[in-house]
C-alpha cells in the first residue's frame, strides 16, 4: 500500500515554533514527528511514501532525503498555493493507481494499521476515516433557551464527540471527486460524498492518538515522553 503524508500546512496554532519549522519536524522528545511516522508506516511493511509539502518544504526534503535511510522510497510533491488536505491529492492523482493511506503530518497514535487495512477492504467502499473518541471543553457558561427564555444552564461543562483522527484509507476511484487545481479540503470531500449519497465507513480507535498541531496535544506529548510513557506511534 502507498502512503500520503500531508505536511504543507503553515501550523499557525504553533506560532512562533512554527515561523521557523513546519509542524512535521517539530520534536517530540528526541524525533521529528515526520520521523516517527515514517518509521511507523515501515512498521507495517509501507515503502512507497509521498510527502505533500508546501510551507518550508525544503526543511522536510533535507531531513527525510529519498528515503533511503528508513528503507523506503519517498517522493515530494509541492503546492504553489495551498490546495487544502484532499485537494493536494490532485497532484499526486496519476502515482495513486492501487488503494492508498493519507495521512496528516502532525499526528502521533499506535494505530494498528494492518486492521485498520483490513476494515476498509472488508466493507469495499472508496474511504474509511479513523475516528477516535475526544473530549473537548468549554471554558465558558453554556445556555440553553426557548422563546427567548433561559431553560438549563451548564458551568464549564465537557463533551464527547467521535472526531476525525486525520487518516484515511481510500480507493483510486475517490480522485474523481476531488476538482483539479483548486483548493478542496477533507470537508469538502465529505460534503460531497454525502451529497450523493456515498457511503463512507468509520473505524473506530480505542488507543492513543495526539495532534501535535494543537498547543495542548503538543505539551501533553512532550510531557509523556520524558516520562517514558508515550505509545510513539506503536514503536
């Protein structure tokens, strides 16, 4: 299976760190991220990786070089101008002829990939979406009304949602929704899908998953690692 990590974002929730880095080679512990993706995807037997660059691109082509040093073939594709988490895909369309892995760049997990692989042939539609379970915060008083009317009142109050891990599994055939040349991002795929009616499956992850873009998610991979107790994308 072929790979696709994306890595042209500008990390903007990661300023200053990411004014001089991008948010792929941001460390955590003692590795770029970039890093131990790659050494995650060889894990599970993927050699042929293709790295969408655009912000600071040159910094990850320095690093990770062809690939060769992780056994691997990698290939660099650039965007002039942003084309958004899917839309990059259009430039790569003509490499990705057999089912493929996308991935973002900034993500740490001990996702098991051979079953999620498994999943997505077993069900044969064109994408299966990792998904995990977040709880998310809101430091604010949240209200509910009706007819202008107060009717419940919650302090602070936390909900779980199932949200997208930022990796995919899909089928050659999802290309053809995706427009040439035109930024188009994973929201807008999914609008499209569901807009006619093409089923997309879940697969559901119980373990470890962080967004390094995200400041909290950073920190809190920093602090799991000096305490030897991070999952490092199952390594």
């Amino acid at each position: 299976m072929k790979a696709v990590i994306q890595a042209g974002g500008k990390g903007t929730r990661l300023r200053p760190y990411t004014l001089v880095l991008p948010k792929p080679l941001m460390p955590v512990g003692d590795l770029p991220v970039i890093e131990m993706l790659i050494k995650w995807l060889r894990r599970y037997g993927i050699r042929e990786i293709y790295i969408t660059t655009g912000y600071l691109g040159h910094l990850l082509r320095s690093l990770c070089g062809d690939g060769s040093q992780w056994d691997c073939k990698i290939t660099y594709s650039e965007e002039v101008e942003p084309l958004g988490t899917i839309g990059a895909l259009d430039l790569i369309r003509e490499q990705l002829d057999e089912t493929f892995l996308v991935l973002n760049g900034d993500l740490v997990t001990d996702l098991d990939l051979r079953a999620f692989y498994r999943y997505h042939h077993e069900h044969k539609d064109l994408l299966t979406v990792g998904v995990t379970n977040k709880k998310v915060k809101v430091d604010l008083g949240v209200i509910e009304t009706k007819d202008q009317q107060i009717t419940n009142f919650y302090e602070k109050p936390s909900f779980d949602y199932q949200v997208s891990m930022g990796i995919y599994c899909m089928e050659p055939d999802i290309l053809k929704h995706v427009p040439k040349a035109v930024p188009f991002g994973f929201d807008d795929l999914m609008y499209s899908m569901l807009d006619h009616k093409l089923p997309v499956h879940v697969y559901q992850h119980k373990g470890s998953w962080m967004d390094i873009g995200r400041p909290e998610d950073f920190q809190k991979a920093q602090e799991l690692f000096q305490e030897a107790n991070i999952p490092m994308l199952g390594l």
